[in-house]
C-alpha cells in the first residue's frame, strides 16, 4: 500500500542519500543526510494527499513486483528450496522450533507480553502493577473532585459564591503530593534503567544490522559469519518451488527465513548499527527495543532461560518496505547452538577453527542460501525497484 503513495520527490531524495557502498558515513555526510532525508518527509508529506497518490500510483511497479525480490532473491541465487540448500550446507543444521502460541507472538491479548527475561519481568510487573495503578487512582480522585465540584457548587445550589483565595494546608498538600508521586514513579524507573545500561560480562556478543528491509546478523565470537534474515512471504505470493511461510515458521509478516540464534541462559549482547537508515531492534517478549543508527554501535544485552521462539519487528519506520523486515530470535540450548554454529561454518567461542571451518568462516558464501550473495541481490533488488 504504501509503495503506492511514495513520490517521486522522496525517491530521488532516496537516492541521493545513499551512501557510495563500501564507504563508511562521515559525521557530516550524516548531518547532510539527515537534512536531505528530514527534507525528503517533508516532501512526502506534502504529496501524502489523495491525489498526489492517485497521481504517483501508475508509475510505482505492481504490488507482487514490489514486494517479490527481498524474500526470493536468496530462492532466485540457488533454485531448490531454502531448506533443501541448508540440509546441503557441510554439518547437519538444526530444525527451527515452531512458535509456542502466546509466548513471544503476539495473539490478541491487551497489554504487554508475556516477559521471557528478568529485566522484561522487572518492567511488566512495573508498569501493570505500579503505573497503571497510579494512573487508575489518580484519575479516580480527580474524577471524584470534579464532580463533587460540579455538584456542590453549582449556581443553584450554591448561589453566593465564596471569596476565599488561599488555603496554606490545602497549598502544601497539592505541591507536596504530586512531588511524592513522581518520586515514587522515578525510583523504580531508574532501578530498571541502570539494570539495562548495565550489563554484565557478554557470554556472547551478535552484531545486528538493520538494512533496507532486512536484517544481517554477525556473530564475531563464533568466527565472524553472517545470518541475512529475509521476511517469508505467503504461499500466494511466491513463484512455484520456491520457500514460503508455513505456521511451523510464525505468523504472517512476523517469520523470516533465518533466525537469529541464541543460547538459553547466556548472557547475549547485541550490537545494533545499520547500513543506510535509521531501523529499530525490537523484541516485545525480551522488553528490548534500541535504534539501529548508521555510524553508531547502540548496545542492548538479553539473557532468556527459556527456549523458543520469540518474534518482533523494525520498529522505526525506515521506508517503503518498513512493515515487512520481521526478527525472530531462536533461543536454544547451548548443544543446540553449537550444532547451528557449525551448520554456518562458524566455530564455538574459544575453539580453534577447524581445518575446514576456516575457509567458510572468513568466505561465508559457500554455506548456500544464507550468505553474503542474496545481501547483493536483495539490496540491488530493493534499489532497482524503487
Ligand atoms: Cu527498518
């Protein structure tokens, strides 16, 4: 839908933005970005009306053709299905795990999700049990006085009206309290933050990288090899023979094609930076959600003891295609990492490389549908159409 709506004056802006690949955003190439891209949504905005849309419409490629070459681009560099290529890969893969309903998914419930690490559980308990019920009561009391104001003091009731304009206990009372309030809100808020900006020593460190519209994951400790994590589209809109979404991947628009794997019960940090715009990481069940900023290293750290399969989405809005660039974050036990570790070309932390790792950590393109070659082609893909 929203393809359809961009203009021409956002894509050449696009464009112009884009930094010459392989070279790494200058602090002032950034603030010269950022005004052309601040000029760009204005620019957007302005044709956002239903005319200019109606306009711009016919020149925007057809919806299948729009949304075909992120997820088919790694179908389209090896012909079989993605899972034939990873049985091809040189050690076993593991299976992913289907989705347990109401754990990392969302399903409908209000409020927020069920919280898989501690500093989720600190923050849910937080917010369900001490903001909300601060909101409640406060609204309550206001309500109430309103009222009873409303009431008690109308011009029928209360024709002559008192001339009364200080009140030095009620002056006390109405600066003191709303004091002690956010006293109260402050000091477990600022317990959670320090407990998220300081985490304990990583057992494991992923590099998270967003990019328009998908996600590469790199895993430094483990030989330096990248997952690319493309959104699986519906069976529908895949051409025949190639990989589509089934309930055992998750959702629609929330499963991809590879997941981010981590170990239950270890400490993970994440290194979150981007290659072209400004992309969100955000995982509702871990409570995790930080900017994925080119030019900048924003870090964000879980620890989740149970395993499974918890899904989130890019959450700052980052393009045409914003919508469809999923995170699905498989937490398995450490056996089970390491067999995926080693399914990638990559090696154990701590380990030395084997004779045959060596060559596929350093030159992840052999491993098959997963490596460098669908990052060409998707982004190239993802250029070309707009
Ligand atoms: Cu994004």
């Amino acid at each position: 839908m929203l393809e359809g709506l961009e203009c021409p004056a956002y894509k050449a802006a696009k464009i112009q933005t884009r930094p010459p690949a392989g070279l790494p955003l200058q602090p002032k190439q950034i603030g010269v970005t950022m005004k052309l891209t601040g000029w760009a949504i204005a620019l957007a905005a302005a044709g956002l009306t239903p005319t200019a849309a109606g306009a711009t419409a016919p020149q925007a490629a057809p919806p299948q053709a729009i949304s075909a070459p992120a997820a088919t681009a790694p179908a389209a560099a090896t012909p079989a299905p993605a899972d034939a290529a990873v049985a091809a890969t040189p050690a076993p893969s593991i299976d992913y795990a289907a989705p347990t309903p109401g754990i990392g998914v969302p399903d409908g419930r209000k409020g927020v999700q069920d919280q898989v690490t501690a500093i989720g559980q600190q923050a849910a308990d937080f917010h369900d049990n001490w903001l909300l019920l601060m909101c409640g009561l406060i609204s309550i009391f206001v309500l109430v006085l309103l009222a009873w104001t409303i009431l008690r003091y109308r011009r029928g009731k209360n024709p002559t009206p008192s001339r009364t304009s200080h009140n030095t206990l009620i002056e006390v009372i109405w600066t003191l309290v709303p004091v002690l309030v956010l006293v109260a809100i402050a000091i477990p808020s600022i317990r959670l933050i320090r407990a998220q900006y300081s985490p304990p020593p990583a057992d494991l460190t992923v590099k998270v990288i967003g990019n328009q519209w998908y996600w590469t994951y790199q895993y430094p400790d483990n030989g330096g090899f990248e997952v690319v994590s493309n959104m699986l589209k519906e069976q529908k809109d895949v051409k025949p023979g190639d990989r589509y979404r089934t309930d055992a991947d998750g959702p629609p628009l929330l499963a991809a094609d590879e997941r981010l794997v981590i170990p239950a019960g270890k400490i993970v940090k994440f290194i979150v930076t981007s290659n072209d715009v400004i992309h969100a990481f955000a995982i509702p069940a871990f409570w995790t959600k930080i900017d994925a900023n080119p030019g900048r290293l924003n870090e964000t750290w879980v620890k989740v003891d149970r395993p499974g399969v918890y899904f989130g989405q890019c959450s700052e809005l980052c393009g045409a295609r914003h919508g469809y660039m999923p995170i699905a974050v498989e937490v398995v036990p450490e056996a089970t990492f390491n067999a995926w570790i080693a399914s990638k070309g990559g090696t154990p932390k701590g380990a030395t490389p084997s004779a045959e790792a060596v060559p596929a950590a350093t030159a992840p393109a052999p491993t098959g549908d997963n490596a460098a070659v669908p990052v060409e082609g998707t982004n190239q893909a993802a250029v070309a159409q707009n």
